[in-house]
C-alpha cells in the first residue's frame, strides 16, 4: 500500500534575474518556472510503500529525500536564474514555484549541489531549531538533521529488502549521508526547453543507478561516519543517477 509523504512542501522562492518585461507577465515573451522532483527505478516511478526490484532484490521505500543548494540555470540568452542562495528539499511530492518571470530562452545548463554548505551545516543548535515551519533547512518529519554538532543529513533513503529471497521485504536498510566530505557538486549542459506560460524544471534521481555495485542483501545500512566506503560509493553515484529535464 503506498505511503502518504509527510514531509514539508518546498516554500515558494523568489525568482530574480534581468528580464526587459513589465510586471504585467503576460506578455508574449515570459514564462514562468516551477520545479518538480521525480524518482524512478529504471522506467518505473518510484512511490513510497511500493516494492521494487534493484539489482535482483525487491526493496521498498519509506522516505527518499535530498537537499538541492547552489542552483543557477543560465540561459541561451545569456540570463541566468540564480537561487543558489536557497536550498530546495527534494522529496516525493515536493515542488517549488518561483515568483516572478523570465525571458522564454531555452536554458542550457545548470549548476548545483547535493548537500548543505559547511558554514550552513555547523550552525548552532538554536540556529537550527529557530528556523520557521516550512524553510526547508528547518524540522523535517522524517528528520534531515542529525544533531547541532553533525548537521544534516545531505541525502536520506529508509526502507526494507528482502534479503532471504522469499518475496517480502523483511530487513531495513537506512542510507544517510552527511558532513563536508559528502557535498556533491554537479553540472549539467543539455537543452531544456522553456516555452510561453508554465514551464517545469524536474530533477530525475534514478535509485537504481544509486545504488549501482551495491549489495542491498548485505550492505544495509550507512550514517556515512560508520560506513564511509558505501557512502562515498552513493555519493558518486549521484553524478549518473540524477538527471535534470
């Protein structure tokens, strides 16, 4: 049975770059922008409670979540639409709308990170709980935050596989991944079209190709601290595993 996500939307982000247009916006030369997040397994979409099978073991999720930082998407006109200001909380259901419009421009590519940047990660434990409902860097269910002295947790995977083989996904595994060490920095140069009115950005993250040269019957678990190689194993794998589109 798929699991209802409990987790905080994303909260709207301000959309700030040059454009020549009024700020009627409907124009015929603006669009806006959202983002979205998807998951996948291969061709399969990935929801939560539903089983799947990655390198011939059936496993299902509980919570898949990670954060985005440092986002800039330029433009084939030479625009560039920069949030990297703003972290986005990548999860199932989760989108961002940006306020405001842009030039209809193709982008051309992109730069961002998987992570939290150092100084926001080794913020003090008021700092942290005195963030408002809904900032993503805030309190999470399921939690992103270790504690004030470890930080966040980058990227976040919960589930169960089935490691006897018998078709029921018994054992839980746990994949998270924090501190400085586990940022990942990635760039894209691909064509995404932008057209007249609402346009979507998606970033793909394919847990199959994650968790490529893992053995979920026998490697269960990282907190990264206490299985460094699996983690930066994940780590790395994000370079093929996530896509934007």
């Amino acid at each position: 049975m798929k699991t209802v996500f409990k987790g905080l939307l994303v909260a709207s982000i301000v959309l700030a770059i040059g454009c020549n247009k009024d700020s009627d916006d409907d124009g015929p030369d603006t669009a806006s922008l959202v983002l979205d997040f998807s998951f996948k397994s291969g061709a399969e979409d990935v929801a939560l409670g539903e089983t799947y099978t990655i390198n011939g073991t059936a496993i299902d999720f509980e919570a898949i979540n990670y954060y985005v930082g440092g986002l800039k998407l330029t433009q084939e006109n030479g625009n560039t639409v920069d949030i990297g200001n703003q972290y986005l909380l990548a999860g199932i259901g989760n989108t961002a709308s940006l306020q405001g419009t842009l030039e209809i421009s193709n982008f051309s590519d992109a730069v961002f990170f998987v992570g939290v940047d150092e100084t926001t990660n080794a913020q003090t434990e008021a700092d942290f709980t005195s963030r408002p409902p809904g900032d993503p860097l805030g309190i999470q269910d399921p939690a992103m935050h270790w504690n004030w002295m470890t930080g966040y947790k980058f990227l976040r995977i919960d589930g169960n596989v089935d490691v006897d083989g018998d078709g029921t996904t018994e054992t839980p595994v746990a994949y998270h991944l924090g501190s400085a060490a586990m940022l990942k920095n990635l760039s894209f140069t691909e064509t995404i079209s932008i057209s007249k009115g609402a346009n979507t950005v998606t970033f793909e993250l394919d847990l199959a190709k994650l968790f490529a040269n893992v053995d979920l019957t026998t490697e269960l678990d990282t907190h990264t601290g206490n299985n460094l190689p699996l983690a930066e194993r994940l780590r790395d794998n994000l370079e093929q595993a996530l896509d934007l589109k």
